[in-house]
C-alpha cells in the first residue's frame, strides 16, 4: 500500500469483496452513525423498552431509551402500556429524572406543563396570565401540544416500541424463529424482574453486535467458558442467521459431562486453564432444566437486544446507542413470578454469569473499548470475515462469522451502502 | 374546628371574584354566586396552590396552574384536568351581614 493511499480519506464505498470486508470508517463517520439512527432505530423497527413487570400497577413508570432518544415506558389507568419521549412538549426539557416509580400524572420541571399518562397535556401553568397579563393566545389548543407517543407492542412480558406507522407487525418483523424463541423465554410464565445492571461501553454499538454474533471468539477470549464447561468448540453448537440476517439465533445443548471430556479440540484450546477455581460451584453445575429441551443459547432481535438464556440465567442486553463511540448496555435479569426459593436463589447466583463484571462477558466490553481507538484511528482499514467461509448460511459449529456476515449483508442493504 | 367561625362581611363578596381566607391555618374561598354565598376549600387537589388566584366562571373555578375545574357549589372536580380529587365545601351562614363558616366538613 502507498503512503498516499493511506493518508487519501477513505470513499464512503463497501469494499469491492463485499460482506467478507468490513470498512472500519462504520464505526466512527458522524453521518452514518446518523443514518443508522434514522433508518433503524427511528425506523420501521421494534425496539425493546422494558418487561411489563418493570411497570406493575396503573401509575407505574420506567425510563427507557430509543435509540438515543429518552421514554418513558408507563403503565395507563386502564392498564395498558404506554411509551412516549421523556421529552416536553413545551421547550424540550427532560420530564421524567426517576429510573423507576409510579405516578398520577407526567410534570414537567422546568415549566411544570402536566401530561396525562398517554402524553395529552392537561394543563399549563398561567396559561391565563397573572392579574390579566400574560399568559397563552385564546387560540392555543392544547390537544395540538402532547407528548410524542410511539406505537406499542407487548408480546409476553416483553415491551417493544416504534416510531414508525409503517413498521410491520411485532410477529411479522420477529418472524416465527424468533418468536418461538422469544415465546419459551417470555411467554409462558408471568415474569417477575431479579434486577439490572448497566454499563458505558466507549466503542460503537454495532461492534458490540458483533460481538454477540462471534461464537468464534467465544472460548478463545473468555476462558471461564471453556474452563467450567460452558461452551467449548467440540461442543454440539448452532449458529443461525434468520430475516436476511435482521436476527439471529445461537444455542447449544447443554452436557454436564462436558467439563470432563478429553478430546483432540479440548487440548488445543489454550483457554482451558486448570489452575482455576470457582468457590461456588453452584454457578455452573446446578441447572435446573426449566424448559424441558435442554437448550441454552441466545438472539438477536435487531436493533436493540440480545436475549441471552445461561443456564438458568435469564436476560435481557439492552444496547443504547451514545453516538458514534459509545453506547450503554443495560442488563435486565428476569425470571418468572412463581419461581420458588431455590430457583430464586439459583437465578441471582447465576446473575453473576453475565453483566459488566460477568465471569463470561466481562472481557467484551473491555476489548471494545480498547478497539474503537484502534478503528478510529484507521478508518481506512478493513475487517476480515472469512471464517466458515464467504456465505450467510446456518453453521453447526463455533468457528465462523457467518452471523458477522449475514448481518452486513442486511446492515448494507438497509442502508445503501 | 366544628365552630361557626366569622369570616367575613357580606360586603366583602362580590359576584365572580373569589375571595380567599382561611379559618386555623385551612385556606378556604367564599364565592357569590346566583344569590348565594358559597365556601370550597382552596387547595387544588392535584398541586398545592390556591384555586382563588384563578378563572372563575360559570360556576366553576379553574385553577391557575393546570386548568383543573372544579363546581364551587359541590366541591367535584370536573374530568378533564390533571386532578381527579374533589375539594371540600363548607357550610356557611349569614347573620346580621356577617359571613359564618362551619369548617367542619
């Protein structure tokens, strides 16, 4: 390569191999980052908000995020679900500052303008003036002045918004893969919330997406999987691209004699380390088969979640965008609202699994961090996705990117690249 | 508080002015309306502040922050607003052109 070839700033065009290529100018370029918020999460898409049994009663809220725009998720009188922007319709100010709580009405700090629990404005202040002076115009009509309000899909305990009219179906943009999926984890038993964790991430969002399309990565970087008989690669596992690579799902069936087995793959993985030792062994050898097909895995549900099934580990990976460098990953650990004492127990146990500080995920976070410097400061660069190959077909194995693939076949499409 | 407490004179309200005060520490509103002296407790139901420092009109005083309605005669709050409250009403009599308010509800 010339010297002038590096220092020419890099034409916003896919390079000429196409999905085996990624151009590392995507993870930082100001403008794309724009477009991807427009043509996706402000879009005809379904992002997730938060779990029904985050909002109990009528009056119950939860802040959440679309895209990097703030809502509030909350619970109507009537008992539905509502999402409108945390956004006041008056001069743009944040509404609502609480995580989480229950209200009567939605106010305004700043002006103190009340909006009813679907985003109507009820009242303003003064909006007759003080001692006959001041106040609105006769015209103003409040009816013209409320909240922004998405449209709102509730599928099982799950809660799902769009900005967009033309967004297909919630079960029609999911298709039936993922809803099947979606169903045995949220859908059959009331749920009941087992509690959060949340964390900045300074690199780009969709490096974090592929991330958790990278089973390649998996046993090599976190050796706790390998180690304890999570996951390993001679290990039964599938990797499925779904909706021209929109989604994807990932799992494997669970072997307690895994972490007992010698084999050829097992001495080549570096990563096994026998010098460690977890105190509690709980975490990873009492499974209760709570779903009775002895699955374990996780899905994509573009563009916001992971939902991830550990053992017994249930959660939800909320990626919230924070421009281009950053973005926010919000945990969510469920379980369902007749677990008994022991399967309490054994959840929050295994709770320390996953999150900013999981025995199997704290490595992501960090190594992202560390890469978006590294990508920023090459954005001519390119990415190599050639394990299993140069296609976007399912795989029965760890050792490919075909999910990697699959998703920029979709991300290229979708935004003309 | 279960008391006739004197008020004010009769003289003090006027058709379509709410007149504010209180009886030990309660902030109340006399009204005069279709021949009648009224008192509804002053408090909005939904926010603390005055209902008298609003509109008052057709027999239904708005208050000042967010436009909640309420009957002056019977207290109801009117669906529409932030409130969904009633406020109190109070009886009151009128002797020798002295107002009385019995702040017993």
């Amino acid at each position: 390569m010339t010297t002038a070839a590096i220092e020419t700033p890099p034409a916003k065009c896919w390079p000429e191999d196409g999905i085996t290529r990624v151009p590392a100018w995507i993870y930082s370029d100001p403008d794309i980052y724009a477009r991807e918020m427009q043509t996706f999460h402000y879009g005809k898409t379904w992002n997730f908000v938060g779990l029904d049994c985050e909002v109990p009663e009528p009056g119950s809220f939860k802040r959440s995020w679309v895209g990097e725009r703030p809502v509030i998720m909350v619970r109507d009188h009537d008992g539905t679900i509502n999402v409108v922007e945390n956004r006041c319709a008056h001069r743009g100010s944040l509404i609502c500052w609480e995580t989480r709580g229950k209200a009567r009405d939605l106010s305004c700090p700043y002006h103190h303008w009340s909006y009813d629990l679907k985003g109507n404005l009820m009242g303003l202040p003064f909006l007759r003036g003080a001692q006959g002076k001041g106040g609105m115009p006769r015209g103003f009509d409040k009816s013209q002045h409320g909240l922004t309000r998405l449209r709102v899909a509730v599928r099982g305990g799950t809660v799902w918004a769009t900005y967009s009219e033309d967004t297909l179906s919630f079960e029609e943009y999911t298709g039936p893969e993922i809803l099947e999926r979606l169903d045995r984890l949220v859908s059959r038993r009331p749920l009941r919330l087992v509690g959060y964790s949340r964390q900045m991430v300074k690199s780009n969002w969709k490096l974090y997406w592929e991330n958790s399309r990278d089973p390649y990565h998996a046993t090599l970087m976190h050796p706790f999987l390998s180690t304890f008989g999570i996951l390993r690669t001679d290990g039964d596992y599938h990797s499925v691209p779904l909706e021209g690579g929109k989604h994807e799902y990932t799992y494997s069936q669970f072997d307690p004699e895994l972490r007992n087995r010698t084999s050829e793959a097992s001495q080549q993985i570096k990563s096994i380390s026998n010098d460690l030792k977890i105190q509690d062994t709980e975490v990873v050898t009492s499974v209760i088969d709570e779903f009775n097909d002895g699955m374990m895995g996780a899905f994509q549900l573009f563009p916001t979640v992971l939902v991830q099934q550990y053992f017994n580990c249930l959660v939800v990976r909320h990626m919230i965008p924070k421009g281009p460098g950053a973005h926010e990953l919000a945990w969510t650990y469920f379980g369902y609202a007749d677990d008994d004492e022991k399967m309490r127990e054994l959840r929050l146990k295994q709770s320390n699994l996953v999150g900013p500080a999981g025995f199997v995920s704290l490595e992501d976070s960090e190594v992202l961090s560390l890469m978006q410097p590294v990508v920023e400061s090459r954005p001519d660069s390119q990415q190599v996705l050639e394990m299993g190959g140069h296609g976007t077909g399912a795989q029965s194995t760890m050792m490919t990117e075909t999910l990697i693939r699959a998703f920029y076949e979709f991300y290229r499409r979708e935004m003309k690249l | 508080m279960t008391d006739w407490t004197r008020v004010a004179d009769e003289g003090d309200v006027t058709e379509g002015e709410p007149f504010p005060t209180e009886i030990d520490g309660v902030e109340i509103a006399l009204y005069r309306m279709e021949g009648d002296i009224l008192a509804m407790g002053d408090i909005c139901t939904h926010e603390h502040v005055r209902l008298s420092t609003g509109w008052f009109e057709d027999g239904r005083i708005e208050c000042p922050l967010h436009q909640s309605c309420f009957e002056v005669r019977t207290g109801k709050c009117v669906p529409g607003g932030p409130a969904w409250q009633d406020v109190p009403v109070y009886a009151v009599k009128i002797k020798d052109g002295e107002i009385y308010v019995k702040a017993s509800s």
